[in-house]
C-alpha cells in the first residue's frame, strides 16, 4: 500500500509540473500576444492611436514571465556546471 501512495503522490506532482510547463507557459505567451494586440487601436477614420495601457502592461507581464521560465529552466539544466567550474550552488546542487 505504501508504494501505491508513493507512486500516486510522484504522478500528481508530474502531472501538475507537465500542465504548468507543458500547456501553462504557451497559454501565457498567447495571452501576452492577445494583450500585445489590443494595446494600440486606430480609430477607423484616422488620427491619433490610442493605446490601452494596461493591456500592454499585462502584456508586458506575460513576457517577463516566459523569459523567468526560460531562465531558469537553462540554469537548473546547468546547475552541475555553475557549481563545478564557479562554486555557484543553485536549487540545491
């Protein structure tokens, strides 16, 4: 019984990191891009653009968020390296 709880316990933690990073991080980046969209509209008859602020900040948002996971994703895959060559131990390495 005990192995059958241990193994439940492993498959929802991969579970949730595969939807976070596997579905959650290209959903965030579709937002980011609908965001980007809507933050500049052209009145139809011409003149000025009018931007909508915190659609872009949101876009803003969503893009530093992609960039962080990509970040740190290359430095987790290169903690072993950090701490051989620059005595830099990150996530526990």
């Amino acid at each position: 019984m005990h192995t059958l709880v241990t193994n439940l316990n492993a498959l929802w933690q991969v579970t949730v990191a595969g939807l976070l990073l596997g579905a959650g991080l290209p959903i965030v980046f579709a937002v980011g891009v609908r965001l980007w969209s809507i933050a500049d509209t052209v009145p139809a008859e011409g003149g000025p653009v009018h931007r909508n602020y915190p659609a872009l900040a949101g876009a803003y948002a969503c893009f530093a968020l992609i960039i962080a996971a990509i970040v740190t994703g290359i430095v987790y895959t290169a903690k072993a390296f950090l701490a051989a060559r620059f005595g830099i131990h990150l996530f526990g390495a």
